[in-house]
C-alpha cells in the first residue's frame, strides 16, 4: 500500500509541495473549497487586457521554479519583464525619481539629499544589533542606512512588498537575508559581496538579480498547470473538512457536490491562510486558533486601468513607481504592465496596475469604494500626465491580502514548529511561514514536502 498524504489548499504552496510528493511516488489529494486552482493567483482576461488579480509577476529566486514550469510543459507560456523593467521609479516631491542601483547615478540622484547619502555610505561602521525578532524594519534600517533611506527606500518596498509597514514588521522574519547580512557578516554592504558567493554555490539568486517572470495569460497559469499535472487528484468545491485521528493515520471527511467522502490518509498538510488553520486543527491543539487569529492580513485593492497610448503624455520607461508614505498618496504605487509583460492589453493601449491600502492605510476602505476609486485615479492621471478618462477600469479588493510578519512573529513560527513535533503526521504550511512572495512558496514547498517525506519514511 502507497503512503497517502492529504494536502488542504490548491495555492501555489499546496499544489507545489502536492507536485513533489507525488512525483515521489506517494499517493497524494489536494482538497480546495474554490472552483479553480491558485488561491492568491488569479488570473482573468477581459476586452484584451490581461488582468492578475493577486501577484503580477514573480522573480525566479530558485531553480525549482523553472522545473515546476519545464515538467508541467507550460516552458512555452512563461516570459521574462523586459529590460526596460530593471529601472524603477519612487515619488519624492510629487516627481517620479529613479531608484539608483549603479554608484554614479546614486551620487547624481535627487532621490537623497547630500546629508542622506553621506549617512548611506557610513553603514560599514555600524555594528551588529541584538535581537532581530523583535527589531522592526525602521529600527534596522534607520540605525544602519539613516532615516531618509528609511523613508524614500524602504518604506516603499516594504509597501510593494508586504503591503506592509515598516514600523511592525519584524526584520528578521520579514526579511530574514537582509538580517542575514548583518548577523553573519556584520554589516549590508560587507554581507552583500561576500553573500553573492554564498548563493552561486546553492544556485540561488539573491531577489536583486533573480530575473522577473510571468506568463503570456498570467500568473495563475502556473498553479493551473500544476493542477492539471496531478489531474483527479486535485478536487475543488469541497466543503464541511473534518480532520480526525484514526490509530496511527488520519481520517479526513468532507463533502463535495453533495456527496460526503471519508479518506483515510498518512498525514495531512495545511496550506490555507493562517486565520482559517485552526478550523481543521483546532481539535489536536486549542491554542493554536488563539496563536493564529492574530496573524494581520491588511486589505489591499488592486485597480486596473487601460489607457489609449496617445493619451499618456508620460514616458513609460521602467516598471512603474513606489510611493512613499510621507508624499501621502491614496495609493502605493503603479505597475506599468504592459511596458513589462508582452500581451497585457489590446494593441495601441496601455495597462497599469495601481495597488492601495495595505497596512499603513486600512482606513482608505472606511470611505465609499467609488470615491477612492476616483480619487487615485485622478493622482495617478495628474502624475502621468494621462488626458481624458480611462477607457478601462477593474478592481479586486482583498479583505484580507498578505500575512504581516509584525514584531514578535519568531512566537507563531516557534509555535507552528511546536504543533508539528506534538502532532506526527500534521504539517501546516502556507504564505505565513517562510515567505510571502511565490519564489518563497515554492522554495518552501520543497522544504515542506522533505518533512513530510522524512515522516513517511521513519
Ligand atoms: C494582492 C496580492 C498581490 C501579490 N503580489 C505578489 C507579487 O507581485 N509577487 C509575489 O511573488 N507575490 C505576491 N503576492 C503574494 C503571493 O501571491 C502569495 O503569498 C502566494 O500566492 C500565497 O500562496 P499560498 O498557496 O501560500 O496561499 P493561497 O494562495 O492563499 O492559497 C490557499 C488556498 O487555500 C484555499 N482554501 C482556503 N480555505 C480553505 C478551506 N477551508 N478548505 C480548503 N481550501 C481552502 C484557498 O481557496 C486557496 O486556494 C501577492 C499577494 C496578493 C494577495
């Protein structure tokens, strides 16, 4: 008899580590209460534009990715940002500026003042902090690089990032590698030159060089791919999921269509978002609802917009722009897809994907959608210097979009890790540990699936 593992959740964290484990030779089922594969990664065409309603885009952080892409035979559909894609703006003065990345435009740039990048240039001879768990990124940052990189940097990547703020997300869960740094070499600069070597012997790309990817319809094409890969072994639209032990396996009931199913499997892994975990867990551990529920997923919005060419008087050269939160803009910043990604609206157009709210504005959401709506798009017109209206307008709100890795955060992954000692057989999984963006997915998905393995096989 096969070894069987039930996996909750057909995002991409649960169908990749699915992939791994039936590519094994384990027998493996993944239940999802949606109609279609890809949780976060949706993806809808609409009038010709193309329209990703979560991630726009992944960078290819691991290998793993690729091989996910070349064994699902979807090699064909994936497609690499543009060059133009390299150069990024950030809003200072109600000007776009460009993000250096080379020394002579860094010393040329109005991005930083003069004082700003003096401060920037004495990092070396800062030392090492205590506690990176309990350091929030502002913390962090401010003492190493100063308060204005804080501000017109990182503030506004966090936000392209996280959607999330600065001030409560922990360093070393948000942003372990950069922790990394200054923990083992003692510095961001020193780490950066001597971690470069570090990762060509793992074959990692660190996430300023792994290059950008999509597909020519979109995102979810991947998890859709995966999904199809696994064929019947995926099942969607189920419901009413009760997990219980039965000697040394688990007995997992649900229903679908209708008909209520039980199986009986070897272990049982969760993927779902952490505030919905503890409906299937909650009987082996009554702690863990309490640990879970508090994990913060701010609302974010995400608005498309589509623009004949010859309205938008604003060279479109770059990926778009980050805003940060002291030029107090109704949104976070603009992807300007279409400059990135081939086949994202209709010839002769443009699409540009807005994002707003997030941990720093929730409270954007307390005023009709409409006037919001109406709002950004006259800060986004009158920025890119864009006449008339647009010729196509989309949104998708996210009550509840990305797990914030807030102060104190190292306690939820302790605990995790503590339920799955307590608990052989249980996995939990999912966006909340390890990394939000799809590379930390699917590198984790591996991870995970190893666990899993070792469990099966013990
Ligand atoms: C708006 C937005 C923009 C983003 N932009 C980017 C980006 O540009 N680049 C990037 O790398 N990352 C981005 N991310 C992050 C990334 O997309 C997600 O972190 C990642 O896709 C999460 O995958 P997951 O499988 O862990 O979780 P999810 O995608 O949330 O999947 C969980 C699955 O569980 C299912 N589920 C829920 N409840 C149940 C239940 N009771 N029973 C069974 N199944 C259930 C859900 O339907 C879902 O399919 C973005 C996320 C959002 C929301």
């Amino acid at each position: 008899m096969k070894k069987k593992v039930i996996v909750i959740g057909a995002g991409i964290s649960g169908l990749a580590t699915a992939y791994w484990i039936n590519k094994s030779g384990y027998d493996v089922k993944v239940l999802e209460t949606n109609s279609q594969a890809g949780g976060a990664m949706q993806s809808n065409r609409e009038n010709e534009y193309l329209l990703d309603l979560g991630p726009n885009s992944g960078l290819e952080t691991t290998p793993l990715i690729k091989q996910l892409v070349n064994e699902t035979g979807i090699s064909d559909e994936m497609i690499y940002a543009n060059e133009a894609g390299n150069k990024r703006y950030i809003l200072r003065n109600n000007d776009l500026h460009e993000l250096p990345t080379k020394p002579i435009p860094f010393i040329q740039t109005k991005l930083f003042s003069l004082k700003g990048k003096l401060r920037i240039f004495g990092e070396p001879f800062f030392g090492k902090s205590k506690d990176g768990y309990y350091q929030s990124i502002s913390q962090f940052v401010s003492r190493r690089l100063g308060q204005e990189f804080l501000d017109y940097a990182i503030n506004p990547f966090v936000s392209g990032v996280f959607a999330g703020d600065p001030d409560k997300l922990s360093v070393k869960s948000a942003f372990p590698k950069l922790y990394r740094l200054e923990e083992l070499y003692g510095g961001l600069v020193k780490g950066m030159f001597k971690g470069a070597k570090e990762r060509k012997r793992n074959a990692e790309k660190s996430k300023q060089t792994a290059k950008m990817f999509s597909f020519k319809n979109g995102m979810q094409t991947l998890p859709n791919a995966i999904s199809a890969s696994l064929g019947e072994n995926v099942i969607y639209n189920i419901s009413d999921i009760k997990i219980s032990k039965n000697g040394i396996k688990y007995k997992v009931d649900y229903s679908v269509n209708g008909e209520n199913i039980s199986e009986e499997c070897d272990s049982v892994l969760s993927t779902v978002p952490a505030y919905i975990v503890s409906k299937y867990f909650s009987s082996f551990d009554n702690n863990l609802e309490k640990i879970l529920k508090d994990v913060y997923h701010p609302p974010v919005m995400i608005l498309y917009l589509g623009y004949k060419k010859e309205q938008i008087k604003r060279k479109l050269d770059g990926f778009g722009y980050l805003i940060p939160t002291k030029e107090k803009k109704n949104y976070l910043g603009a992807i300007w897809s279409s400059v990135i990604f081939q086949n994202r609206a209709p010839e002769g157009d443009e699409a540009f994907t807005i994002f707003i709210g997030g941990a720093q504005a929730p409270h954007l959401f307390d005023s009709p959608k409409e006037e919001l709506i109406n709002n950004v798009i006259t800060e986004f017109a009158h920025l890119m210097k864009i006449e008339g209206e647009p010729k196509f307008v989309r949104n998708k709100f996210w009550a509840k979009a990305i797990p914030q890795y807030n102060l104190g955060y190292i306690e939820i992954e302790k605990y995790c890790d503590q339920f799955e000692e307590n608990n052989p057989g249980l996995f939990i999984s999912g966006n909340f540990r390890g990394g939000i963006s799809v590379g930390d997915c699917v590198k984790n998905s591996e991870l995970v699936y190893e666990k899993i393995k070792k469990y099966l096989e013990a």
